[in-house]
C-alpha cells in the first residue's frame, strides 16, 4: 500500500519537460485574453465565460500532428464541445432529471477514448462543457447564445492557428485527411471487457453521484463537483489515483495564487484578462507534461473569470476546494467498481 502510494504521488509530481509547447500554449492564451477583452471593452461581461471556454477548450484540442490534421481535430472540438455546451444550457432547466441525463453524457463521451487519443481528448473537452453549462442560469445566458459563444471562441482559436500556417505555407492544407475508423472502432469494441466501455459505466455513475451533491448542497458554481469529476477520471486506478492527487495539490496552488494575486493586487477588470490569459496559458502548457501545474492553471483561469463577473474570490476558492475534494472522494470510490480487464488478469500481490 505505502509503495502504491508512493508511485502514484511521483506520478503526480513528474514533470514531462519535453512536452510542454510555448507556442501554441501562448498563441491559445493570447486568443483567450483578447476575447475577455472584447467582452469588457463591449460592455458584454457576462459573454465572458463561454468564450473563453471555448478558445481554450479548442486549445487544447491543438495537439501534436501535422498542420492538415491539427486543423481538422480543431474543428472537430469545436462542433463537439457547442454541441455540449448547447446541451448543457438546455439541459440546465430540468433539475433532478439532469442526473440522468448528465449519466448518459458521461458514458458517451467515456466510451468514446476508445477510437483513440483525440476521440477521448474531445469526449473529454465535451463532457467537461457540457457540465459547465448545465450551470448556466448563474450566466443569465439562453442555451442558443451559450452555444453560439462558445462556438465563436472555438473557431476563432482555429482561425488563429489556421490562418498563419496558410499565409506561410498554403500547400499545408492540401495534407489528404487520414480516416482512423473512429467509428468502425466504436462498434467493434462495445463489449463489457472493453476497459473504454467500463470507463464509460464508471464515469456515468460518478457523475450522476456528483450530479447530485450539486443539486442537493445548492452551492453557487456547484457544477465544479461533477465538471471536476470529468476532468480527473482515467479508464485506469493507477491514473486516476494519480490524477486526485495532482487535482488537490493544484487547486490549492491555484486559489493560493489567485487571492494573493486579485486581492492583494487590486487588479482591475483589464489586468484580470491578463491574468485569466496567464491562467490558461499554464493550463494549455503543462497539460501533457504536469497535470498538478495544468490545475494550478485552470484554477487561476477559472476564479479569475468568475472574479470578473463579480463573484468573490474567497467565497469561489472555498467552493474550488471543496468541490475538488468531493468528487475526488466520488471518483476514487468510482474507480474501485468494474475494473480495467488488465488489472483483473493481473496476480495478486
């Protein structure tokens, strides 16, 4: 046990040097911070927070291939996570009828990781949006506009790495499309011993759990317990173990960082879209190389914006903290039913 313990929390501190990216990290937090900026020279603050989801959401889809693919899986992020966040706002209305349906989400968008790294990446980015935005009367948004705004800051983060890639070398786009049977995958593997298809069981039941300590606690920004559930379940224990442990460890970091900034900075709305931009940009880096780094990140990005909105910024950490903590106790919990086939082939220590 000591010994599974200390493996899972080097996991958790390991830094992957060689996959952190500045470049496309700062050009997604660039856009991230002019679209925040937009809002507030506009007057439209409340636009805010589906944008920048969506810029960085897409962002984060802007992942190692080659320019003629990168631009394809951006694309496709984008029509998937409006889709969920148009879901999510409609969905937001239904009140206890959401744990159903955010279970039917989760078991989708979990199975999905089974056609491969960028399948699970955007079942991964939808299921997150969709939760988000089942939050959306706090926005004072329509579903449709949510949806429409999200969809704006997705394909602006495309355009931004599109259009330089082409001025540069056009004959990039002529790169022919390479079909990975996604969904001759998805068919051929929807058994019970697939560990995509347990992943999927495991997710629908953590969130439908996390859906309802959301709906029951009552707690401004309470959809951080099922959307936090999201981020942090893997198909295996050993990941998302890990992944608990670097959760807790970067949403401290994060709201540690945020008060001392916000508060003890003073920072107006435009040094806030900065520092929201600063948020994402550490999110959008470290992702693949320190996942504990990538939440200190994301923690900054997201109380920085509800700071925006007018929200408190102790208030928002404390719920940051303990909506962390929940869904890591659901998501540990989770983990234990219908294991990955590997670890029951596995010996017995």
């Amino acid at each position: 046990m000591r010994e599974h313990l200390k493996l899972v929390t080097l996991g958790a501190a390991k830094i992957q040097v060689t996959t952190i990216a500045w470049v496309p990290s700062i050009r997604s937090a660039v856009v991230v911070t002019l679209c925040v900026t937009w809002c507030l020279y506009a007057g439209f603050t409340a636009f805010a927070i589906p944008l920048a989801v969506g810029a960085l959401f897409v962002g984060l889809a802007d992942v190692d291939q080659v320019f003629g693919q990168r631009w394809r899986t951006m694309l496709t992020a984008t029509f998937w996570v409006t889709i969920s966040a148009l879901l999510g706002g409609l969905a937001s209305n239904f009140g206890v009828f959401q744990v159903p349906l955010v279970a039917v989400v989760g078991a989708i968008c979990g199975y999905v990781g089974v056609a491969g790294r960028r399948s699970a990446l955007i079942g991964l980015l939808s299921v997150v949006a969709y939760v988000i935005f089942s939050g959306a009367p706090e926005n004072n948004l329509t579903a449709l506009l949510t949806g429409g705004l999200v969809a704006i800051g997705g394909l602006v983060q495309t355009a931004a790495t599109i259009v330089p890639a082409g001025i540069r070398a056009p004959r990039a786009f002529l790169i022919p499309y390479q079909s990975n049977h996604n969904l001759r995958q998805i068919r051929e593997n929807l058994n019970t011993r697939n560990d995509f298809f347990r992943h999927g069981a495991r997710l629908a039941l953590a969130l439908a759990i996390a859906m309802s300590a959301y709906l029951y606690l009552g707690w401004p920004h309470g959809y951080w317990i099922p959307m936090t559930v999201a981020w942090i379940s893997l198909p295996d224990q050993n990941g998302t173990a890990t992944r608990v442990i670097a959760r807790v460890a970067g949403s401290i970091a994060g709201v540690l960082i945020t008060y001392a900034v916000i508060e003890g900075l003073h920072l107006q709305t435009y040094a806030t879209a900065i520092f929201i931009g600063f948020g994402g940009l550490i999110m959008l880096a470290f992702v693949r190389a320190n996942y504990a780094i990538a939440v200190g990140g994301i923690t900054i990005f997201a109380i920085s914006l509800m700071s925006l909105v007018g929200d408190p910024v102790a208030e928002v950490s404390v719920i940051r903290l303990l909506s962390t903590l929940i869904a890591g106790v659901i998501v540990i919990g989770a983990s234990f039913l219908w294991p990955a086939v590997r670890n029951e082939d596995e010996p017995a220590h």
